[in-house]
C-alpha cells in the first residue's frame, strides 16, 4: 500500500471511531439501519394496501345499498295499500341494516389487518433486544405469555 492509501485508511478508522464514540452505528451499523428502513417500508406497504382494500370494500357496499335503497324508494312511491307501504318501507330500512353490518364486517377486517402489521414490527424490534427469536415464548392465556427454558 501506498502512503496516501495508509492515509486514507487510517483516517477512516478515526472517523469511525469518532461516530461510534457519538453513537453514529459504524459500516455494520449501517446495514441495521438499511435493514430497519426496509421493514419500514414493508409495513408502510401493508398498511396502504389494508386501507386501500377497506376503502375499497366500504365504496361498494355503499354503492350497492345507494341502489338498492333508490329501487326501495321507488317501490314506496308506487305503493297502492298499507301493507304495500309497510313492506316498502321494512326493505329499506334492512338495506340499511345490511350495509351496516358489511361496514361493520370491513372495519374489523382492516383493524385485525392493522393489528398484524403492528405485532410484526413489535416482534422484529423484540428480536434483536433478546438476542434470540420469539421461538421460546408461549401463551398460556390470552394477554399472558410465559417463558420456557431454552433446554
């Protein structure tokens, strides 16, 4: 090697030691951050694509139940006895109903989807604080975990 490259390595090795003394992750720490950035990126996915097919989801139910409860109006209006009125009137408010029920459906969808995406990130952050994967943990009850000997 050359004096200028000794030079350049030598002043590499100053400069990383000047990070790590500032808390500034070295070339191995760079490849975590990378790491950490693209799982970001995948649960940012994630969630765009769990809002996107609830959007979705919701936007047909409500166009669905906007026709059916136009074609239940318009059976009001031509409604010539009570009972006619009456049954008219029952199938608009079971549209309504209906689609409530399918909103309902859509929201818990989305939440359970968001939920999955929140517990990765908490499982892929807990692995490297425990210095071993999540393998050994069970869940005896719900909302109870207890740890089992790595035996």
């Amino acid at each position: 090697m050359s004096g200028k490259d000794e030079n350049i390595t030598m002043g590499l090795d100053r400069l990383n030691a000047v990070f790590a003394w500032w808390g500034v992750p070295g070339p191995s720490g760079i490849s975590q951050i990378d790491d950490q950035m693209k799982s970001l990126q995948t649960v940012t996915a994630d969630l765009q694509n769990a809002y996107r097919d609830a959007y979705s989801k919701q936007m047909g139910t409500l166009f669905g139940a906007n026709e059916r409860i136009t074609q239940s109006l318009q059976e009001i209006f031509r409604c010539k006895r009570p009972q006619d009125l009456i049954a008219a009137k029952s199938k608009v408010m079971a549209t309504i109903l209906e689609e409530a029920v399918q909103q309902a459906k859509a929201w818990v969808e989305f939440t359970q989807k968001v939920q999955e995406c929140c517990a990765a990130v908490v499982r892929e952050a807990s692995d490297p604080i425990s210095g071993r994967p999540n393998e050994n943990v069970d869940t005896d009850e719900p909302g109870r975990t207890v740890q089992r000997s790595l035996e």
